[in-house]
C-alpha cells in the first residue's frame, strides 16, 4: 500500500492542473480508491446549510453526486460527522444508522470504513470507503484513509465545503490564492496594505570613500540617527513590552563591535560609508544563513532591517508613512519590526511577507500580537494586492485575495469560533498548570534573545528553562567581552526576577558555529561540541561563568545548566571553573554565591550515570532533541532519514521513563526542555512519568496550560504502562490521539 503522505502530495501536485472545482474532488476519490483498491470511494462535503452532500464518488451512481444529503447525525455518514469518529463495518447494513438511498445504487458495497475530515475542531466532510464482501478495513487501511483525510483538509485550504457553493474556480478569475508558511496562527479579513520600501542590503551600489574620516563621520552621524529613531519609536509604540524588547534587540547591535569593528576595517579598505556598511553586514548575514538551526538562521532577518535602518539614515531617504482608520494586512517582500512601528498596532489585523520564517521577529512579534502572519509566499511580486480584500488564513500558511461570498461568509464563521477559543483560553495566564487531580505541572520558556524575552511573561510563564547563551557569541566577530555578556544576561535575570533562569553554558559546535572560530569535522555532532570545546577553552569558559555570576547579583534566580555531558570528569571540571570564578570575584569585592548547577541530559550515557554524578547536580533537564537523535541515530536535519526521527518512538518513551525513575529516586529536580515538551501527545506520557516541569516556546504555553488543566496524572499514568507495551510509534501516536480526542483537545485544537 503506498504511503498517505506520498499521496496526498501527487493529489496536490495534480490538483493545480484541475480545471475546476468537480474535477479537483473528483481526482481525490480517484486516487484514494486505486491506492486502497476498494469498490467505492465517496467524498460528502459540509455546504452551507450544515448538511453533508455527496460531493464526488468513484463506484457510486453518478446521479448520486448532489442529490445526496445527509444532515449531522443522519445516516452512517451524519453519524460520523456528529461524532467526529471513525466507523469501520464489516456488514453496513446492519448498523442501526444505515439509511439507503436509492439512486446511490450501493445496496451491493457491505465492508464500510468513514472518516471525519476536521479542521480546526469543525467537521467539514466525511471519506468514505467500501468494498463488496463483507469484511472489516485493516488497521493499516484505516490508519491510511485517517491519514489522507487530516492531510487533505489541511493542504487543500482546510475549507472544502465552501467550494460547494461555487460553480468553477475558472469564474472567478480574479481569486489569487497564495501559499506560504504558517508564521503566527489566526485568521483576518482585511484591506491590502503593500508597503512601498522594498530596499534590499544586496541592491546597495558599492563606491570608493572620499576619506576615511569623512565617511567614518557620516556612518557615525547615521548610527547615532538610528539610534534616536528607535528610541523614538520605543516612545510612541502602540505594540507593546514585545515590541520594546524588539527595538532593544537593534539598539544592541548598534553598538556592537563586531559591527563597527567591522565597517572600520571596511573603511580602511577606501569604500564609502555605504558600501563598509553593506560588506560588514553581508558578513555577519552569511554566518546565520549557512546555519542549520532555524532559530538562529532567522536572526540573520534582524540585521537586514538593521542594515536597511542605518542606511536609510546615510541617503537621507523617508520611511513610508502608514496612515490607515480601518484594520490592514501588511503585505511586503519582508515586513520588519520598522513596519509595526509606522502605525497603531490596533490596524494591524495580519502580516503577509515573501521572506521571513516561523522564528523571525516578525512572526515573533505577530504571535505577541495575536495576529495571523503568513511569511514565505510563494510568489514575489505582491504590487497589485495593495487595496484588495484579503483572507490571511495563519493556519494553514494562506493568502486568499478577492475571494467570492461564500469562502468570506465560511472565514467569518471561523473567525468568530477563534475568538471565542482564544477567550477561552487569555484566562489561563492567570490560572496554575494544574491537572484535574491536583497536580501543579511548571510551565518554563526557552530563550535566546531578548525580543524572546516578553511573550513568555506575557503568556504566564513561570521561568525560562533553557537560555541559549550562545547567541551573544554567535552575532560577535571576537568573544564578547565579559562586560557584554553581563549585560546581556542581566537584562534577561532582571526580566524574571524572582522566576529563576536556567542558562545553559556556551553550547557550540554540531550545527552552531562561530564565525570568528569554525570547527570543520566530519561528524560534528559527535564532535567538538558543548561543553567539550568549553573545557578545552577554560579561560573562555571562566569568563562566561564570571558574567553569569555578576548578573545575578542581587536578582539571586540564576541556574547554570551544562550541555553535552558525558563523563564525571567534565561535571567536576565545571563545577572547579565556578569555585575559582567566585573566589576571584569575592577578591574583587563583588558578592557572588554559588548558584543551581544542572544538566542536560541529551547524551544517553547520561541516564546510567546519574547515580554517579548525584552529588554533583541540583536538577536535570532533558534536551530530548539531541536526545532521540543520539537514541536512533537519526539526524533529523538529514531529509534522507529525518522520517525516522520521533520522540514517541518506543526506545526514547523507555529512556526518558528511566531518567524519570531515576531522579525520582535520587530525589533530583527534573525538567524537559526540548520540542516533546510542547507536543501534546507526548506532554501526556511525561505527566504519566511524573514530570512535574516543562519547558518549551512561549507561544505553545496557553495550549500545553490548557492540556494540562483537562488531564489526570494518574488516568496518564495509565496510557503510560499501555504505551509502554506497544511497539510502534505509529501504535503509540494513534492512542495518545485517541486519548487527546476524549478530553476534548482535538475538538479545541484540531488533530494533532
């Protein structure tokens, strides 16, 4: 049987070839009925009048398409719908629900499987397959048709029932539909608004200086001029503590000295202040393009829009003005946090760029916002989207322009259901984690700038359990000095206080490297990197620990958490580092004390050691990223086997239950802070293991509150011994499914 995915892609890829609207529904049940090999395959979409009309069939009477309607609850078909369940009969008619229709000529088909197609909580149709013996679908069949139809409603805009009320998508030429990646979830109806400076840092013409000091004076004179405009803008935003925390992001790169290490030498070169400029940034731009992680490779977008700043300031050219009274979507090559800052964020209903990525700051800041973005669009040239109607649809990662009456009338409907949702859930903030037996779970963060700094407190949560410390050595041309990472690290303890904040030392190497230091191996994953390139640069490290010290100094809610351990011997070592740093800084008269010191365990030798290395750690948390990577074998930035990476795979539930097991015993804080601990389903197997702390990105922290606050640790605890006796990861998925599906999780959230 060929594999869901794969088909659900060739329908996609065929499905832009369609005519119309009757020939794309009916290519679906086309290919699911040959890749099944079934008699019948039929496709009941949810019109406008709540009922389920027959919408394409393969094996059915052709005059059954549009005459068939079934209401929610009506038939097997309605039955599904209203349950939201799947049926799989070996005898249909002998199910109390069967109604038949005669022009459907289906008195022949008995083996019947049907399955729900919903989309954010809402049935929008129902797949139907049927054979003629009488026998029950296999699971594989049915893991299968569960499959096509989750994916089918998501990548075919997630509104096939609107389509019903449209006669061909050729009549309405004028719709532009628009294909992205989902940046910020939502979705708005609004004006077009196409911002007008579209400069680009590539585009810049490079010409020879006329003198040095002459152009080091004018790109001083645009430096401090930026500077101005941004405090300017802190001023007058409308955007919030996260806008704020953006502007600052810049204003520390403005005076950063790899930048302006980096045009003097640029300068010195004979180049004007322009072309140093555009050199030195294009520099620092190629280090976070090359990199792997995304979270770091978007933060090249910080220093394009600064660069563009600064040399606005240096050609004396105006921003675009934004003046609107009705809500807009931003439209652009790449909206920046300079477009945020034009207009009152209360016009802003959306984002929709052609560059960016799902960690870039304007999604960041879109999410703080709490509206859609769609960056990444598939098409550059967005001009004549300026003024139109746009349906921005962050779900789904879609732009719709000009769209007809009834796809309107349908977003309305789900606008209206988001807000009542996300009303639901603005009351959580102030509400504890707690399951409904009593159990307080601790909801943390993961950091690593300071624009990251406030949509975690602006969603309640209780701490940051992983900063990656590295990212201030990442955007340097040298090490950063100790007085810079002082203050780096102060800005985001002081943020917190008194929450505590984990910080994870200088974690390097694999996927991350220094521009100024490149480690070339040929398996630099299990190479020179974390903590085994710190120690073996001691004096790198030994400033890094005195910074964090002096940061903590009178905010006393620091915890330093060491990567990549895999011996006793490195544990010791650092623990050596932090006495002298102490010693040294109590000489210097500086009170510091000795803060939490923790783990990461990402490397699997770890979870036999822990007995051993006891009276060395205060608490440990799970990197369960490299974890499962290091587990499998897999490297999940690999396209040839990432297929193969899952943190519900058997193997990785068995180790992280015996970490679990372990510190329990040992009576050591335990903590998960890499992508399990925001995945719903595997959320539910921590629970069962009695993980009390969970870290994660600060725009999942409503919805894991919300999980957490319809769970029971103990009915967890019992899927946890049920999942432990399964052995696929297939198995595993589909019953922590089930189980999200009956506290109603997939009805708030959609399938996972």
């Amino acid at each position: 049987m060929p594999k869901p995915l794969l088909v659900a892609k060739k329908i996609l890829q065929e499905s832009a070839q369609a005519a119309d609207t009757q020939e794309l529904v009916q290519l679906i049940v086309n290919r699911i009925r040959s890749s099944l090999n079934v008699d019948v395959c039929s496709l009941y979409l949810v019109d406008s009048n709540e009922h389920l009309t027959l919408t394409a069939t393969e094996g059915l009477a052709d005059g059954a398409v549009g005459n068939i309607k079934l209401a929610f609850g009506e038939g097997l078909v309605g039955t599904i719908a209203q349950r939201q369940h799947l049926m799989n009969l070996p005898y249909a008619e002998q199910h109390p629900k069967y109604k038949y229709f005669p022009v459907s000529g289906e008195e022949h088909y008995q083996g019947y499987l049907g399955v729900p197609m919903i989309h954010l909580g809402n049935t929008l149709g129902v797949l139907v397959v049927q054979v003629k013996e009488t026998r029950r679908f296999s699971d594989e069949e049915e893991a299968f048709l569960v499959t096509m139809g989750a994916h089918l409603v998501s990548s075919l805009s997630g509104n096939l029932q609107k389509l019903l009320d449209i006669e061909s998508l050729s009549d309405t030429s004028n719709i532009r539909r628009l294909r992205g990646i989902n940046g910020a979830a939502g979705v708005c109806i609004a004006k077009g608004w196409v911002v007008k400076d579209e400069l680009s840092l590539e585009s810049i013409p490079e010409r020879s200086g006329s003198g040095v000091e002459f152009e080091r004076t004018r790109i001083a004179d645009a430096l401090l001029s930026t500077r101005e405009d941004l405090d300017g803008e802190t001023l007058n935003n409308h955007g919030g503590d996260t806008l704020n925390a953006l502007m600052e992001v810049y204003r520390l790169l403005l005076v950063s000295p790899e930048l302006s290490d980096g045009i003097e030498e640029e300068l010195l070169a004979g180049v004007s202040a322009s072309t140093a400029l555009k050199r030195s940034m294009l520099k620092q731009i190629a280090v976070f393009d090359a990199m792997e992680d995304p979270y770091l490779k978007a933060r090249a977008d910080d220093l394009r829009v600064l660069a563009i700043r600064i040399y606005r300031q240096l050609q004396n050219l105006e921003p675009e003005i934004i003046e609107t009274n009705e809500p807009i979507v931003l439209i652009g090559k790449n909206i920046s946090v300079e477009h945020f800052a034009k207009v009152d964020s209360k016009w802003i209903a959306g984002i929709a760029s052609s560059q960016g990525s799902s960690l870039s700051h304007t999604s960041v800041l879109a999410n703080a916002l709490g509206i859609p973005a769609v960056v990444g669009l598939d098409e550059h040239n967005l001009d004549d989207l300026h003024g139109t109607d746009i349906i921005l649809d962050g779900n789904l990662g879609l732009l719709i322009a000009n769209a007809p009456e009834p796809i309107i009338e349908e977003y309305e409907r789900l606008i209206k259901l988001e807000a009542a949702r996300q009303a639901n859930l603005a009351h959580l903030k102030e509400l504890p984690a707690e399951s409904t037996d009593g159990k307080t779970i601790r909801l943390f963060c993961n950091t690593g700038l300071l624009a990251d700094i406030s949509p975690g407190l602006e969603r309640g949560s209780e701490g940051i359990g992983l900063y990656r410390s590295e990212i201030p050595f990442m955007v340097h041309d040298t090490f950063p000095t100790e007085e810079e990472q002082v203050k780096i690290y102060r800005g985001v303890l002081k943020a917190y206080a008194p929450k505590p904040v984990v910080m994870r030392t200088l974690d390097i190497g694999g996927d991350k490297a220094l521009p100024y230091f490149p480690i070339q191996e040929e398996n630099p994953f299990l190479g020179w990197r974390g903590i085994r390139f710190a120690l073996d640069y001691r004096n790198i490290q030994l400033d890094q620990i005195r910074a964090m010290l002096l940061a903590n100094i009178g905010l006393d809610n620091l915890q330093i958490m060491v990567p990549m351990l895999s011996n006793e011997e490195e544990l010791l070592s650092v623990h050596r580092l932090v006495d002298e740093a102490i010693s040294q800084l109590k000489e210097e008269g500086q009170p510091v004390h000795k803060p939490a010191i923790g783990i990461m365990a990402e490397v699997p030798a770890v979870i036999w050691m822990l007995p051993k290395l006891r009276d060395y750690i205060d608490f440990v948390s799970i990197g369960s990223n490299d974890l499962t990577q290091y587990l499998l074998a897999v490297d999940r930035n690999n396209s040839r086997v990432s297929h193969l990476y899952s943190h519900n795979h058997p193997a990785v539930i068995d180790a992280i239950f015996l970490i679990a097991k372990e510190c329990k015993r040992l009576n050591i804080d335990l903590s998960v802070c890499g992508e399990m601990a925001s995945d719903p389903k595997a959320v539910l197997l921590l629970m069962g293991m009695g993980i009390r702390t969970l870290s994660m990105s600060a725009f999942k922290l409503p919805i894991i509150k919300w999980l957490v606050r319809h769970a029971d640790t103990q009915e967890c605890r019992t899927i946890l011994d049920h999942v432990r006796d399964l052995s696929t990861t297939k198995a595993i998925e589909a019953h922590l499914q089930a189980h999200l599906e009956k506290i109603g999780y997939a009805k708030m959230f959609g399938r996972q």
